[in-house]
C-alpha cells in the first residue's frame, strides 16, 4: 500500500509540473497589449489595473498558496507583432494562460499558438463575437458583444425616446459592420429598418458630408460604429450645423476621454457599456478608495480600461482558487465551466459559464453624458 501510495503521490506531482506556468510558488499569466500603437491609451490604462490588482491579490496571499506573475507584451495592435509576442510568451515566458488581450485583429491570430501548446484565451478586451464563437474549449470571452449591445441598446431607445428614423456612421470594417448589424437586428424586431447608412475610412477626420446626408435625411437618432476621434468628429460637426439629434455608441466609445476631449458637446451622448468609469466622486465607497489608490500609484486618474484590467484579473483569480490547489489546464477549464459569479464593484454583469456557454454575459446597460460624466441609464437589458 505505501508504494502504491507513494506512486499516486509522484504521478500527481508529475502531473502538476506538467502544468506550464504554474509552479510550486508561482502562475504565470501573460496578457499582450498596444503600448506603441493607436490604442495605447486605453492599454496603459489596462496594463496599469491589471497590475495593480495583481499586486493586491500577492499582497492577500496570492491563490492557494501561489503568488500570480503577469507578464505584458507589447503588439503594436499588428497582428504580426501578435504572433511575435505570443510565442515569445509560450516558449520563454512558459504561460499558463493568455488574459485580457486587446484587439480583435491581435488576439485571433494568437489563438492557434495557444491552443496547439494547450493554453486558454480568457477575457480578451474586444467585443468581437470570434472571441468565443466558434465553441472551442480553451477560448472564453465575458463582456457583451458589439452586436448585442447595439441590438438591445437601438430597442430601448426607439421605444422609450420614441424615435421614428435611425441612420447610422460606422467605419468600414468589421468593427463598423458588427455595430450595424445588431442595430439593424434590434430595429427588425420593431418592424423598422436604418433610413440612412453612411461610411467613413479608418483614419478619417472630415465628417461634413456623412452628417449633412443623415440630417437631410430627417433622422432623429444616429447610431454610431466610431471609436473616440470619429465619435468626437461626428458630434461637434452636427452640433455646428445647429443638429440636435440624439446619438448613440457602442462601448468602443465609452470612455471618459469623449467627455473630456469633447467638452460641453458631448452632453446627451448615449452609448452601451459593460463596466463603469471608476470616478473618484463614485458614490461606491469601494470605488473610491480604489480610484483614489489608482492615481496615487501612477499619478493620474483610473479610467475604463483600468476597470477592465481589475476586472480580467479578478475574474481569472476567482475561477483559479475554484480549481483548487492542483491547478491544471483541465481543471481550470472545469470550474470556468461551472462558474457563476456576481457582479465586481465596478458594476459589471454578473459572470456565468458553462461547457457550451463561453460568453460570460451578452448583456449591456446604456449610459448618458450628463453634466460632463457618464451616468447609467439603463441596468443590463437584453431586449
């Protein structure tokens, strides 16, 4: 019996040093983000509350015994400097998973690596329905997607605000499309279609043409596939041809930069979100000692995207000390796959996923631009 014994215990330790990126002290997570390209605003702010929360949870005792090691990678938002940087996180890094990756076009082309070396993608920040679709048992995502935020969100608004003709301005690329297909998708369910669709070019900075088509057009709301440039652009030039129509955005432009970039302008902007801005006036005292530890760690105020990082980590860290102290791929992905959580004190959605379910929620609430701030409007809606 003591050898069977002794040989049950040395195959349960071979299997645990099977386990890349995870050792007797340590799990190593590795997480790539744009800190030299367009996006690296919000990825310092990602970075920055990825961190962070790293640093509290080691300062708590880590999970089950194991502190948590992040290592970023910078890819430029190129999908060939993803490729880079996600082998080098494989082979030399030794991750044991991949979390909060920014960028549709950044995280895709990283999938195959991951996977062929057995190492899941969680919680990528993009809300492309390819994150999770098709089912694969290493990808999982956790906010609401492009297409379901714009169908709910186009819903509330024509029936609560009694709009009667919808346009829309998206940039012509998937991210655009995904935004008015689900704006399309909610207005079919009204019996209702876009009156006007209008295009811009990744890049662009005129909006004059687009706006006077859609005004001449008599739309009372605009649905907007723009990010903070085009959605800065769009608004102020139909505030100067004195245009009082609504607008409305996906999360990809909730962000407290619109308001602060934008000024008095950006007042009565609506956009869905998934998690809120981390003022420091937060009426959640939680939020505020966050926020106010925030900026004196890095000397400027937390925005969305720190929310995100705290977010991505806290979620993995929960799902990890779920799967006990023998921490494998398999039963990481085991008790991901029994998880059901509640919602973090930034607000976000409660979290819940299972074998054939790996979006963590497809819900989005609507928040407003009122007095300089985004300000809920809507809990998580659905329809």
């Amino acid at each position: 019996m003591k050898i069977l014994a002794a040989a049950v215990a040395a195959f349960a330790a071979a299997s645990l040093a099977q386990a890349q990126g995870v050792s007797k002290n340590e799990i190593v997570i590795g997480s790539m983000q744009d800190l030299s390209g367009p996006l690296v605003g919000f990825s310092k702010q990602l970075k920055n509350g990825m961190e962070m929360h790293v640093e509290e949870i080691n300062a708590q005792g880590g999970i089950n015994g194991r502190k948590l090691k992040l290592v970023v990678e910078d890819h430029g938002y190129d999908p060939k400097k993803a490729v880079l940087a996600t082998q080098k996180l494989v082979q030399k890094d030794k991750i044991f998973a991949m979390i909060g990756t920014i960028g549709t076009p950044t995280a895709l082309p990283s999938m195959p690596i991951l996977f062929e070396k057995n190492i899941p993608h969680l919680f990528p920040l993009t809300a492309a329905r390819e994150m999770y679709e098709p089912l694969h048992r290493l990808k999982y995502s956790f906010a609401a997607t492009y297409f379901d935020q714009m169908r709910a969100g186009v819903k509330y608004m024509v029936k609560q605000k009694g709009h009667k003709k919808v346009c829309s301005l998206y940039q012509d690329d998937d991210f655009g499309l995904e935004v008015v297909r689900g704006a399309e998708a909610g207005l079919k369910e009204l019996n209702l279609a876009i009156t006007e669709k209008t295009t811009y070019k990744r890049g662009a900075t005129d909006f004059s043409s687009q706006v006077a088509k859609m005004k001449d057009s008599g739309c009372d709301l605009v649905v907007l596939g723009t990010i903070i440039r085009e959605t800065l652009g769009a608004i102020g030039t139909a505030r100067k041809l004195g245009w009082g129509v609504e607008f409305l955005g996906s999360s990809a432009a909730y962000t407290e930069l619109i308001h602060k970039l934008g000024g008095p302008a950006m007042n009565g902007f609506y956009a869905t979100n998934t998690v809120n801005v981390p003022y420091l006036d937060d009426a959640s005292k939680n939020v505020r000692e966050w926020a106010a530890k925030y900026k004196a760690k890095y000397n400027e105020d937390p925005g969305v995207f720190s929310a995100y990082g705290y977010s991505v980590v806290d979620l993995f860290a929960q799902i990890a000390a779920k799967a006990g102290p023998n921490l494998t791929v398999d039963s990481f992905i085991k008790a991901l796959d029994q998880f059901s959580g509640t919602r973090d004190m930034f607000g976000s959605d409660a979290m819940t996923f299972t074998k054939t379910k790996h979006l963590g929620s497809n819900r989005a609430r609507l928040s407003q631009i009122v007095n300089g701030k985004w300000t809920p409007v809507t809990d998580y809606i659905t329809e």
